[in-house]
C-alpha cells in the first residue's frame, strides 16, 4: 500500500466486529499555527492475531510486540525493502522485518543491542551449541565477585565467571564466532529472573537488574538464598526454546537478509554508515523522558559482555523540550535515510498516566524535519467509550495502548 491507502483501510479496519473510532489530534506548531491530523483507534493487532516467532522472546525493557512492527512491514513494504529501527533495544523491529524477507537494519547507541539482536539473525542448531559448550571449562580458575553473591550460589557464579572470562577471551583473540555470540546473547538474558530458568535467586523481572544492596534486601526480606543453578543446562533449555520456531523456512529467510543487514552502534541523529534515501519504512520507539533507568537496567548484563555502562551516553531528555529537540534531530536523519514515499511508524506509548501524550510533541518534531504526518494509530486493546473516543483512557491504572504517529516523505 501507499501511506494514504494506508490511512483509508485503517479507517475501514474491523477487529471482531470492532469498527475503527477517529477522532482528529490537533497539535500547535511554531508561530501559533496549528496542525490537525486524523487518529484512528481500535485493536489492530493483538497477540491473539498471529504469534511472535518465537526468537523474538528474549527479555528488554520498554520493547513493543512483534505484532506492531509487522502490521507496518506487511502494509508499507516489499520483500527486499530496507526496515530500519534508529533506536533499536532488542532488535524487535529489524528481527521481524528479516523473517518477513525484509533487509534488517538497526541503530542503538547501546552496544547490547549487537550482543542481543546479531546472534539471532543468524541462529545456531541445538547441537552446535551443545558441542560448543563441552569445550567450556566451566572450572577454570577465576577472579570472582564477592559481591554478586547475593544473586548467585558460589558454584553458580564460578560457572557464570568462567562462560564470560571464556568468551571474553574469545573476543581479544578474534575468534569469536556465531555460536559463541549466541551462547552471549542466552547467558545475558539468564542472568537475573522470577523464576528458576535463570541463574539468580529470585529477584526483578529479567529487564531489570537490581542494584547489589536491593537484592540484599529482597534476600532479607524473602529470607531466601541464592540456589544452585547448572548454568550451561539453562542455556541449553532457553535455546531449545528460542529456536522451536526455527524451520527450514524460517532460517531460509534470515539467511537471506541478515548478510545484506547493518547494525550501527551510535547515536540515531547520525549514521553515516546508512545510505541517504535507502530505506522504506522506519518502525521504532524512543526512549521516553526519564521513564527507564537502562543504564540500571543493563549494569549487570555490561558487566556480563565487558562493556562499560558508563561509557554509553543514551538519548533520554530530561525534560520534554530536550526531548523534543533531541527527537527533531533524529527525524532530520531519518529525512535523509528514508526513500521519497519511504515512511516513518514513530510509536511513542503513554508516560505519566496519560497526563503526556507525546505524539503532541513528535508531530511538531517530524514537521520541522521534513516530514507528513499522515495519521495517529492508536492501538487500545481493551477500550472504554473515553478510549474510542480520544484514546485516552481505557484502565484505571491509564491506558493500555500504542500510540504511533506515521509520516511520510513526500
């Protein structure tokens, strides 16, 4: 489709009988002017709709469901186009757009977005990761931090030491390779949970490491211990479990894209690295106003990968006027990355209890680029009259929604 095809089959969209609500965003630009742009809200994917493959199910902070990057890679794009997310995480959106036979392109200031999303692009066999994992001495003599104790039983921790001092090594020689890198990537996502498929005592949700003194106190208070974990066994659970959807086809199609992929490790106002006028559809979402600590988040997993979390300056505006200048850089370089026709699905959430809607902001952001916004999609998938009305509201705790401004390049 077009981008104004686009906006008539959202308006028409039906989900379970469900007819899309619109309504019109009117958002004050530069000089007192004004811009209104129609905004549509329904349930337009639901993981209901169609499940996530499953090597989307690694753990990230604040990362939106495959679902939504792919209603726009379907709609706006061709088998062989260029999908490009400039503020990447996990790496939902080029994973997805690669699945889809699309040419995954990615962009984190972070340099776990690497660690995290390269490795699935190019997925091992089970057995590949079990003979490399034999080859671990998983008893080798090495340094361990006294500290880390509190998440980790001692045998467990010499375990976790040994993996990493291994693939550290690995990485000063040069050597590391795919399987390598995907033994990285599972272990970074083992190391803290809930449950007992990760190697810690129970503590924060996966996407969140806790600082040593709180977990001190969750111990205290949980009057728990950290018990013994086999580490290279949950690795080899949590693998089996990322590749169950990893068919012929599925390898098929990753195999095609990731070699002609790019992972930029930077800043998304400038990537030099990515030709001008390249790319069709830009999918992503921004960090969002000091809402996500990801450099407490992350400590454990730089930690983990020999990264310096001090070292990774992320874009987080401290307040929403930086924000918004911050984002008008980036959609200036969007501008130049995007094809003419090439479009822009800028989601941008909720934050504050519904009292920011910062697609107010983003619209005025992507104007002063050079950019159209076409519409608001808001994506509510349990939706009160309030919520059908302004996609305000649809749960006592706010809403429950996407929010994703689309623009296009004239």
């Amino acid at each position: 489709m077009t981008v104004d095809e686009l906006l008539h089959h959202v308006r028409d969209f039906r989900w379970h009988h469900k007819m899309t609500a619109e309504t019109v965003t009117s958002v004050e630009l530069a000089g007192g002017r004004r811009k209104v742009v129609p905004t549509f809200i329904n349930e337009f994917w639901t993981s209901r709709q169609r499940v996530a493959h499953s090597l989307h199910e690694i753990s990230y902070r604040a990362c939106f469901k495959p679902q939504l990057p792919r209603f726009f890679i379907d709609r706006l794009t061709e088998p062989g186009d260029i999908v490009y997310d400039p503020f990447a995480g996990r790496g939902t959106t080029p994973l997805e757009a690669a699945l889809a036979g699309r040419v995954p392109t990615a962009c984190d200031i972070n340099p776990l977005t690497t660690v995290l999303l390269a490795p699935r692009l190019t997925p091992p066999t089970l057995a590949d990761v079990q003979l490399r994992l034999a080859k671990v001495d998983f008893h080798q003599r090495v340094d361990l931090p006294e500290d880390l104790l509190v998440f980790y039983d001692r045998d467990t921790l010499q375990e976790i030491c040994a993996l990493r001092e291994s693939l550290l090594q690995d990485e000063r020689d040069s050597v590391l390779d795919d399987v390598d890198r995907w033994i990285r990537m599972v272990a970074v996502n083992r190391l803290t949970g809930h449950s007992p498929g990760f190697f810690s005592v129970y503590t924060l949700p996966p996407n969140q490491a806790t600082s040593v003194q709180s977990q001190r106190k969750i111990n205290r208070d949980r009057s728990q211990v950290p018990p013994r974990r086999d580490v290279p066994a949950l690795i080899l659970r949590k693998t089996r479990a990322l590749l169950k959807d990893c068919d012929s086809q599925s390898r098929a199609a990753l195999a095609k894209m990731a070699g002609g992929g790019l992972l930029v490790t930077g800043p998304a106002h400038s990537t030099p690295e990515i030709p001008s006028a390249s790319v069709e559809l830009v999918v992503t979402s921004p960090p969002f106003l000091n809402v996500v600590n990801y450099r407490m988040d992350n400590w454990l997993r730089c930690w983990f990968c020999g990264i310096d979390p001090d070292t990774v300056h992320l874009t987080n505006g401290a307040g929403l006027a930086e924000w918004q200048r911050q984002m008008t850089s980036v959609f200036g370089e969007l501008h130049r990355v995007l094809s003419t026709g090439g479009n822009v699905a800028f989601e941008v959430g909720e934050v504050r209890g519904g009292s920011v809607k910062l697609e107010e902001t983003v619209v005025p952001a992507g104007i002063e680029a050079g950019l159209d916004p076409v519409f608001i999609l808001i994506n509510a998938q349990r939706f009160t009259k309030t919520a059908n009305m302004w996609g305000v509201s649809n749960n006592t705790h706010g809403t429950n929604t996407n929010r994703i401004v689309v623009f296009t390049k004239r």
